[in-house]
C-alpha cells in the first residue's frame, strides 16, 4: 500500500502523538508499503512539508511547552501528497487534517484517522481540566467538525473508544493500542554508583497539569522510605518550574530531563518502581514500555485514563489525586521486596499484549476495510 500519513509534527520524539506516527510508520514500511508524511520540519525524501501556523505568543507558549506545535494547511501540498496515496490516516483534528480530508473527500480517496488528542489535555493546560462541560464541548466540536466524517477511527484504548460511543461518535472504531517495541523487554540492571543507595521511583511524561508528578512529589515526602527515595521525572513541559520548587522539600532533589530512548531503557532498567500518576490519559506507552522492562507500576484510578488496564491487581493502583494512598502502595512494594519480583516478571508478560507487531497488523486491516468501502461507493 502507498500510506499517506498527516500529522502536524513528525519530527523530534518530545510528544507521545509524535513518537507514536513514527513507531507505526517504521514498521508499516518493514511490512513492505511505501509510507510518506505530510508536516511540518526539515526535509525529506518521504515528506511533503508545510510550515509551521504562526499563533499569538502565549497561545504559541503553551503549545510549545507541550513539545508540538500546529502546521498551515498548503492546499498544493495537500493534493499533491493524497494523489499518491492509496489511503490517508490522519493524526490529529486541527486546521491541516480539516483541510486535507476535504481533498480527500474531492479526489474520493479512501481515509481513517486516530484520536490522539484528549480534550483534557488542552483542558488542564488552562486550568478548566475537571470542567466537564467544558470537555464535552471538545468531544462534540471534534465529532461534528472531524471525526464523524470518517467510516474508521483508531482508538489507543477501550477507555478512549467507550468515550466516543459516549459523546456519539458514529465511525467504526478500531481499538488498537500504540505499541511498544521489542527492545522494550525484561532488564534488571544494577544501580549507577551516585545511586547505589537510592531508592529510584520513576514516571515518563510531560511535565502538565493532567499528568500530576505533584502526587508523586508529595507522596515521596510521605514515604517511610523518604530520605531514600530519588524520583526521576522524564520528560519537560510547562509544570518544570513549579515541580522544581516543590521538589525542594525532599532530601534528595527530583531529577527533571527529557531522555532519549537508549537513556530512558537504561533508567528504567535500574529503577525500583515506576508510578503514573496522570489523570487524564487515552492510552500511557511509557507505563507499558516500563513494565515491560520489568517495572511494577503504581496507576492512578482516574475515571479519565486509560493506564489503570495496565494494573494486573489492586496493590497496583491508587486514589487519582491522592498522594496519601500513593505514599502507601509505594510503602507496600518496598516493603515486600520477594513479592516485588515476582510481580515484575508478571508484568513484562503482561506486556506481550502490547506489541507493536500486533498493532501493524490491526491498523493494516482498518486501512484494507476501509479501502474495500471506499471502492464500493
């Protein structure tokens, strides 16, 4: 198959959307199909690039802060690129995926899409996250101006899919999760000498409101094993300021860095537990990419996030918001150390579920579905 693949930003790996679009384009392009991407960055043989869209400079702040940025849609650029496809998979519903599916719409070319972009995550960025009027004006905005163009979208999650079924999506919708890698795999690794005696909780994401690292801050501080603990927060985002100041209160500073991929493998492989503390979440490949290392997680139970399917009992999730109840699941698993690794090879089993080579093959059969319907129109 030729793929089309338009997404607003393609280039770096600072955002899950982005690193995700690039997983699934490397591996489709194993399988065998000739893949190319509409957006924006440098150039490339296998991209049709247009520009950034230039906003005001706080909105553009904010953006930024969040590791994406949105891209003009070039209507030239557009047509071009869906002439040459056999099918297009959009990844996001901003001003470039509108524009490209009218086109689409006109040459009469067989195109899915995914959600990627939870209202949440634009919600807590201006303090309105736990407005539920708020969201549900998202979801319905998103429907009626995007998604419900569409006979396929690609949901990371069954939380996400029962979402949209909630707010009256109509398209069939795919559950197919992100996908990890097979580098991702069981690795227990001895700790680096400045941590020797350290007690190294973890969480990968965006420093923003919805993805809560204060729980863990606080939680640490609450911990019986406070003046051990060395939280490591990988990734950057708009909070950076804020958690440093509050991170002030623990013996041991938390460490804030956005790591590469070879960095973040060899911090988890050291690490004794991982926490995902987020509240709102569609699917968390971090947390199953560090379970499958052979992390035990501690999940937040939010109603709005996905990541609590992860948790293979209960020791593993706690009260979303709660960082008295996180201080004490923490407590239980460095407490119970034999348990601990019995559960970390249960987990990085668990993990095989999620397996990008799965994944590929699902999105295949979306794209070969929705080609089929296309050509009976």
């Amino acid at each position: 198959m030729k793929i089309l693949i338009v997404i607003d930003q393609y280039d770096g790996a600072n955002n899950g959307t982005t690193i995700s679009a690039r997983r699934f384009v490397d591996n489709l392009r194993k399988k065998g199909h000739e893949v190319k991407i509409v957006s924006t960055g440098e150039k490339d043989k296998n991209k049709y690039i247009v520009k950034k869209l230039i906003l005001p400079p706080v909105a553009n702040k904010i953006v930024a802060s969040q590791g994406m940025n949105f891209a003009r849609a070039n209507k030239n650029v557009l047509e071009e690129a869906i002439k040459w496809a056999d099918i297009v998979h959009f990844y996001m519903p901003f001003w470039l995926s509108v524009q490209g599916l009218k086109i689409v719409n006109k040459l009469k070319k067989p195109a899915t899409t995914a959600f990627h972009v939870q209202p949440e995550n634009i919600t807590y960025t201006i303090g309105l996250g736990d407005n539920k009027k708020v969201n549900d004006k998202i979801y319905y905005f998103f429907r009626d101006h995007f998604y419900n163009k569409f006979r396929h979208i690609h949901c990371p999650s069954n939380y996400i899919a029962s979402e949209l079924k909630e707010h009256g999506y109509t398209a069939k919708l795919h559950i197919i999760s992100n996908g990890i890698e097979s580098d991702f795999k069981y690795n227990k690794k001895d700790k680096p000498k400045k941590f020797k005696d350290k007690i190294i909780i973890t969480m990968v994401g965006r420093l923003s409101g919805e993805k809560r690292q204060d729980v863990i801050i606080n939680a640490a501080s609450k911990s019986k094993y406070a003046d051990k603990i060395q939280l490591i927060f990988a990734g950057t985002g708009p909070k950076l300021s804020s958690y440093e100041k509050l991170g002030c209160k623990l013996k041991n500073k938390p460490i804030f860095k956005f790591y590469q991929k070879d960095e973040l493998k060899e911090i988890l492989s050291f690490s004794d537990l991982y926490v995902h503390a987020a509240d709102a979440e569609i699917e968390a490949i971090s947390c199953i990419e560090a379970f499958a290392m052979g992390l035990v997680p501690i999940i937040a139970n939010s109603k709005k996030s996905a990541t609590t399917q992860f948790a293979l009992d209960e020791r593993s999730k706690f009260k979303a918001g709660d960082s008295n109840d996180l201080a004490k699941k923490i407590d239980y698993w460095l407490d119970n150390e034999e348990e601990r690794k019995k559960m970390e090879k249960e987990y990085a089993n668990s993990a095989e579920n999620y397996r990008i080579e799965k994944s590929i093959e699902k999105i295949e059969e979306m794209f070969i579905e929705e080609i089929n319907e296309r050509n009976k129109l």
